[in-house]
C-alpha cells in the first residue's frame, strides 16, 4: 500500500513528503513540531500506525481534522510489497520485497516452537564483499530508508495474519540483506520502532542487529540503541580475519573487541553474540577454537556456530558436521555457551548468505563500499 499525497503546487519547490512509517518517537516529535503539532500526538501516531497497522488518516478519529488534513498533504506512508514469496519444506517463508526504483530485497520468517523470528534487510545488497556470502557478490546499490525496514514487519505481520495459522512476529534479526551499521540513522530509528512500547514493543532482547564491526558505528550504536548485539567474527586472529571479513583490515580485532565490550557496559545486555561461521579447512580446526577461547578471554560471550550455505561460485566448502560438534565441544568446555544454528530454509535460498533480491545499477564498490563508515 502506497498512499502519497502532496500539495501539487507547480510553483512552490518539490518538498519530499515525509516517510511517516520510519519515524522513531524523536524523529516523530520533531516533525510534529515542524508542522505546529503538540509532542503528544507522537504516541497517537505511532499506536495507530504501528500497533493497529491503520494507514489511512481518515479513521484515525482521535486526532483532529486539521491535523489529519496536514498529514495527508504532507507525508506518505508506504508500506512494502511482496512481488512473490515461497515457503520452504521446514516452514521458513521468504519474500522479494519491491522497493521504488527496481530494486528488491529479501525477509525471510524462521518459525519455532516458541518464537518466530524475521530476518530483516537493511540495504539493497552489500558493499563489504566477504567472500562467503552472496550478498555481498551482488553489489551495493543503496540504504533501505526507515520506512522500507519497519515497512518489512507491516508486510510479513500481515501476511502471516492472512495466513490464518497463528504465526506471529515474536523476535527481530537484522541479518538480512546488508551491514545496518553502515546505514546507521536508519536502522536505528526502525529499531527504536521495534522496541518502542507504543510502536512494536519487542523487549531489547529479542530484537538483535547483526554487524561485521564497524568500529566507530558500534561505540555511536551504544549511545543510541539498547537491542541486542551480534558481531560476525568468523576467525580468531587478524590473517585470517582480513581474508575472510576484509573491513577487518581497517578495523583489527584489537579494536573491534574493546568497541563491543563498550556496548557492553553501556547497555543492559551481558553478552555478546559471537557468530562464527564454519568454513572447511579455513577456520574450522582445534587450534582455531584455541585461539578463540584465548582471544574472547573473559569478555561475556555467547558463540553461534553457522553451518556454511554453499550458493553458485563460492570457493568455500562447508566443514564436516564432526569437525563443528568438536570445535563446538571445545569451546564450551572452556565455558562459553555455543550453540550450532540450525540451517533453515536451504531450499528456497533463504537461509544465511544466501539473500541476494534484486540489485539494480549496482555502484563500484571501491566508491561506496567497505571504506563508507558512518561519521
Ligand atoms: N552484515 C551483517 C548482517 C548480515 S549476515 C553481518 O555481517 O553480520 C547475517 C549472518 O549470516 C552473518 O553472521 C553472516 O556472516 C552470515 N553469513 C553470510 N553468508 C553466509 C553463508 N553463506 N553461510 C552461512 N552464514 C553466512
């Protein structure tokens, strides 16, 4: 659904209409100020949007008329669509998402016993190109705006409504399409919406952002934001991490891991979220889950082991499932909670890596990539 209203002045200056839907309570009270609107009104506003998913103004009947007049002159509020979606043998539904101008991108839902989470994306493919993920093969062509990341809960909410089977949106993962540090303003106020008590209301635990460490965007993340934290660590030392996650080479594990313990401290969580994916005869041996033990040290630690998800042209081959049990067992004999993630939705490309949508007039990414840090 796209309503986009304007006032059609051919002499005044194009003024982009504001993306209401992406709007945090901050974002929501200052463009309310801007429009001579009491703070107040914000929570009407986002209860309505975010929690009745009502879009049209009209029925919005406790605000005035004036305002209602205002808003549909002023914003649009654009909420996502699905161009198809396919559901997976484990029940894992995936969806191409259309966005303006051509481009697409992937969310997909992980149904559990006690949760269903969605996997969200943040930008339209990637610029930090780390050679196990295809993604990252298909380019960069820009940031999600926060309306088309809050808009990705709209969309599945409803589907899953419509399906009839009481499925529901109980947990977040930004680790879908895209690094969300690197589109940072954004994905912080889609976010803010999803821990916003009067938006989505997820508690801070089950809305987690996945980063490969952009070191100055994390210590800013702390500042801002209170969800949980995942870092893709994929190697133990410096070597190894510079060939596989190549942003290491800007930012070293000596700085990365001072940045999350940080987040740590200045945030209500207690541990970070390691993952680490098991690549074979690159990063999977004993010595390797030493060096890990040894580099994690007593930071409050929590490590995911991937199993690797092969896509056409990837060099890496995924380690046997003998050799993840023991690094696994390795690891949690020296105290850290390890978990090995369940590969899910394999058989619709929808599992990790292997969210690729549709990038369209994809940018050199020596321009906009791996060295585009949020200031
Ligand atoms: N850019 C963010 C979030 C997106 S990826 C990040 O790097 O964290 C979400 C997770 O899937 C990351 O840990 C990523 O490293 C992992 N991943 C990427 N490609 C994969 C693949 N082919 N197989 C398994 N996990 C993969």
């Amino acid at each position: 659904m796209s309503s986009t209203a304007g006032a059609d002045n051919a002499s005044a200056p194009r003024v982009d209409p504001v993306g209401l839907l992406g709007l945090d309570e901050s974002g929501m009270k200052e463009f309310l100020a801007d429009i001579g609107e009491k703070p107040f009104r914000s929570r009407q506003l986002r209860q309505w949007l975010h929690q009745r998913q009502v879009y049209d103004f009209a029925e919005m009947t406790d605000l005035s008329k004036g305002l209602r007049q205002t808003l549909t002159e002023r914003v649009r509020i654009n909420v996502p669509q699905a161009i198809f979606d396919k559901e997976s043998a484990d029940g894992t539904r995936k969806w191409l998402v259309g966005l303006e101008s051509g481009n697409a991108v992937e969310t997909v839902y992980i149904p559990e016993r006690d949760r269903g989470t969605l996997c969200v994306s943040s930008q339209v493919g990637c610029a930090l190109d780390c050679g196990f993920c295809s993604t990252g093969k298909q380019g960069f062509n820009r940031n999600l705006s926060a309306d088309e990341i809050i808009g990705q809960l709209h969309f599945a909410s409803a589907a899953l409504e419509a399906e009839g089977r009481g499925r529901r949106i109980t947990n977040v993962v930004m680790m879908g399409m895209g690094e969300p540090l690197a589109n940072f303003r954004n994905v912080v106020s889609a976010t803010n919406l999803m821990v916003d008590p009067y938006a989505w209301g997820l508690s801070r635990r089950r809305v987690t952002l996945s980063t490969v460490g952009l070191v100055p965007a994390l210590y800013r993340l702390a500042d801002h934001s209170n969800i949980s934290l995942a870092v893709s660590l994929h190697a133990p030392n410096d070597r190894l991490r510079d060939e596989i996650v190549p942003i290491n080479r800007k930012y070293p594990l000596r700085e990365l891991l001072p940045a999350c313990e940080h987040y740590l401290d200045n945030t209500p969580h207690h541990a970070i979220y390691w993952e680490y994916v098991m690549l074979d005869g690159v990063n999977d041996s004993l010595a390797n889950a030493r060096e890990l033990v040894e580099l994690l040290g007593n930071i409050p630690s929590k490590i995911n082991l991937i199993p690797f998800n092969p896509f056409p042209g990837t060099r890496y081959v995924g380690s046997p499932r003998e050799r993840i049990r023991r690094f696994a067992d390795h690891l949690q004999k020296a105290g850290f909670i390890t978990t090995i993630r369940r590969t899910r939705g394999q058989d619709i490309d929808g599992a990790c890596g292997q969210l690729v949508g549709q990038v369209i007039n994809r940018r050199n990414r020596g321009k906009q990539g791996a060295n585009r840090v949020p200031a």
